[in-house]
C-alpha cells in the first residue's frame, strides 16, 4: 500500500484529496478489522469463561466453608456426648453413695437428662452427616465443571495468546499509520467517517461505485450521480446505506 503524502493543511486540501485519503484510511483501517476477526470471539469465550471461573470458584470455597461449619457442629455434638457420658458416669457412681431415695430419684432424672442429652446430639450428627453428604455431593460436581472449565480456560487463552503474538506487531503498525492518516484529515470528517463505519454491518464507510452500483448495499446509483462521483469536486454519500462514495478508479491510485 503506498505510503501517505505528506502533512497537507486543511485549507489546502481539495475535495479529492479528502476522498483519496479518507479512502487510505478505510483501507488501513479494514486491514486492521482482518486482524480482529482472525481473532473471532476468542476474546469475549475467553472473558465469559474467566467469569464463569470465578463464579464457581467462588461457590466453591462457601461449599467448602459451609462444610467447615457443619464438620465443626458435628465435633461439636460428638463431644457434648463425651461429656453427657462422663456425666452418667459420675452419676451413676454417686448412686451408689446415696443416703435415700430422694437423692438417688434426683441422680435418676440426671442420668435421664444426659441420656436424652445424647439421643438428641445423636439425631442432630445424623441430621449434620446427611447435610454434610448432600454438600460434598454438589462440591464434587461443582469441583470437577471446575476444573474442566479451567482446562477448557487454559486451551483458549492459549490460542488467543498464540493469535494475539502472530498480529500484534502487524495490527500496531496499522493502528500508528491509521492514526497518522486521521492527522491529515479535518475533525468533522474523521467524525463521520468513524460514525458511519459504526453503523456498517463490515466496517466500510468509504466504498467505490463497481458496476454502477453501491460497493457497500450494491444498490444502483443513477448515471447523472456516477458523473458527480467521478468528478470528486463534493463528497457524496449513498441514498440507501449512507456509505460515502468514491470512483472506483481511485483503486488503482493506491
């Protein structure tokens, strides 16, 4: 591609040397759009991969904390049972010391209230255990889309990696010359251009009159137009899809 003319005023540059520029830049600018879609959407699979990543590393580590708790509440009840045993124990020992039916009723009702103790704090394990199981049973299936989804993480950064070290020179280059062209050209018209690219289904703003019709919707343009066109004394944009409009000879001055 021919390198641009040298630094030219505002003043002094006809209505075809705009178009002959704008059109340069639309060509550095489609070249630098090759290069992203080469890329595809490996960009956007890979950011919506790390954020599902993180989400259920996140859901992950309150699995493992909820089941932190419930192994903690477990322990818990395991050792109020030691100490309702060793209780009725000493209970039972003190039953054996009494010296009337009162004091061994009331060692009685003691042994039966550590007793109950420990039917309770054995219903509750159960209760903790089942819980606990239903926990580690999502954590697992939770674990392994995990690490299936980091695996699956790793091989596309990896390609996206690769395709980024194979362009990135080559799109920094074109980026420099695209904003070196944009310098020549004045605001308002930058402005539109970058508008119209916007709105374009394949990021042409600039596009030539092939076969009497738009390069950009391909509807025709009428003949008097075509003249207008070729004449580059105004810039004219298409009636359809509002692309601006070039000769097409101006292809073969680039």
């Amino acid at each position: 591609m021919a390198k641009v003319k040298a630094k030219v005023s505002e003043k002094e540059m006809t209505v075809e040397e705009k178009l002959q520029t704008l059109f340069k830049l639309q060509l550095v600018d489609s070249e630098i759009d090759k290069i992203r879609v080469l890329r595809g959407e490996l960009p956007l699979e890979v950011q919506d991969l790390e954020d599902e990543v993180a989400g259920l590393e996140t859901r992950i580590n309150k699995l493992q904390e909820e089941t932190n708790d419930i192994e903690g509440a477990i322990s818990k009840k395991n050792n109020e049972i030691v100490d309702s045993l060793e209780s009725i124990k000493k209970y039972e020992d003190q039953q054996n010391n009494v010296r009337n039916n009162r004091e061994y009723d009331s060692l009685s009702k003691e042994i039966e209230y550590q007793t109950l103790e420990i039917e309770l704090c054995n219903k509750r394990i159960k209760e903790f255990t089942a819980r606990k199981e239903e926990k580690d049973k999502i954590f697992n299936e939770s674990k392994g889309s995990f690490d299936e989804m980091k695996d699956d993480l790793g091989t596309k950064k990896s390609e996206l990696d690769s395709i980024v070290a194979d362009t990135k020179k080559e799109e920094e280059v074109l980026i420099k010359k695209s904003e070196g062209i944009e310098r020549i050209i004045e605001e308002r018209l930058v402005t539109a251009y970058k508008k119209i690219r916007q709105n374009a289904r394949n990021g042409l703003a600039i596009v030539p009159v092939q076969r009497d019709a738009c390069g950009g919707c391909f509807n025709q343009i009428p003949p008097q137009r075509q003249l207008d066109i070729k004449s580059r004394k105004k810039i004219i944009v298409c009636e359809y899809c509002g692309r601006i409009l070039v000769d097409d000879e101006i292809i073969g001055e680039e």
